[in-house]
C-alpha cells in the first residue's frame, strides 16, 4: 500500500469554501480553528491580472517536519502513509507547529493541545472519502494513493509552487493542478 494524500485542482476551485466549512463543522472546531483553509491570491497589476484559490491542509508529508518536532510520539506516521495526531499523548507543547512549513497544526486552547486534519480517517475507515473531498461542489478535491493519483491526473500536477514551501524539505503527498498564473512569483493574499 502506498502512501495517501490529496489532489487538489485548483483550475475548477471557486473559492466558495464549502470545503473548509465542511472541515469545521466535522471536526467541531473552535473560532479560529480551521484544519482546511481556502485562501485566494492576486497576481499582476491592471490591465494584466490574476486570481487563484488554494484549498490548503495537511499534506501528510513523507518527511514530516511535525512528527520530527514532537517530543511525545502524538504526532506519528500511520500505516498508509498519513500524518496522525494521538490527543492523549499530546501536551500542547506547540513544537509542531513551529515545526510545520505549511502551518497546519492549529493549537487548541480550550482543549489544551494541538489538532490537525486527520484524512478523516473515521470516514475512510468506513470506506468513504474525507469530508472536504465529498463537500467540494466542484470536485476540485480528491483523496487517494498519491501514485495512483498521479496516473490519473497525469503529467500536469505538482508539487512546488510560488506559495508553498519547496517539496524537497517535506516530501508532501500533495498534488495539485495549477492555474498558469499560480507560477507568478508575484503574488499577493487576498483578505476576505
């Protein structure tokens, strides 16, 4: 079994953010908390402008910089390649997500310890796919063996872009279908 991860098509994302909704809401999130973020960006200046959306979470990253930083073992790399969290053995240190390059394990102060986006991996035990692929009005997100991800959408698929940190620091199991513009170097976040 290799290892899972997402794909993410950012040429049909609208940035309507039902996915991080989605995310929230399952997961019971406090104000503040996301394990998924849509966060759009601007490229150019007038007349020649561009905009994409990225719908950012947990890569479960080969070489986890978050599993490295952990002291405890809560953060751990489970069989089928994925990042996990084990609440009962975290102490809310924050060392991962000093750790993290993409910024993902949120702090959870009311419950004293971190969390992170987990696969859904209650649901795919069941046999059914993360809440923020089936969530996605425009099938923009999909879950998978990233091998397998790889033969399906092909040769146009990547891991770096302007906005990310490169993938030879983590090895992410993320593959993501760019707009051209996402190659701009000049980007800007957009505020919602």
């Amino acid at each position: 079994m290799g290892n899972k991860g997402f794909h993410f098509d950012m040429t049909t994302c609208i940035g309507c953010r039902t996915c991080q909704i989605a995310c929230k809401d399952k997961n019971n999130l406090p104000l503040g908390a996301l394990f998924r973020q849509v966060t759009t960006f601007e490229t150019g200046t007038f007349p020649k402008v561009g905009l994409y959306h990225y719908s950012g979470t947990c890569n479960h990253c080969q070489d986890a910089k978050c599993v490295k930083g952990c002291p405890t073992g809560a953060m751990y790399q489970a069989n089928d390649g994925t990042v996990q969290h084990d609440k009962k053995k975290c102490i809310g240190c924050l060392y991962c997500t000093w750790n993290c390059p993409y910024n993902v394990p949120q702090y959870l102060e009311e419950q004293g310890v971190v969390g992170k986006c987990d696969g859904c991996k209650d649901l795919r035990d069941d046999g059914e796919n993360p809440v923020c692929v089936d969530s996605c009005i425009m099938r923009s997100i999909s879950w998978g063996e990233i091998e397998e991800l790889k033969n399906k959408f092909g040769s146009e698929s990547v891991k770096d872009l302007p906005i990310l940190p490169q993938s030879s620091i983590t090895n992410p199991s993320l593959l993501i279908k760019p707009k051209t513009v996402a190659y701009e170097k000049g980007f800007r976040k957009k505020e919602v």
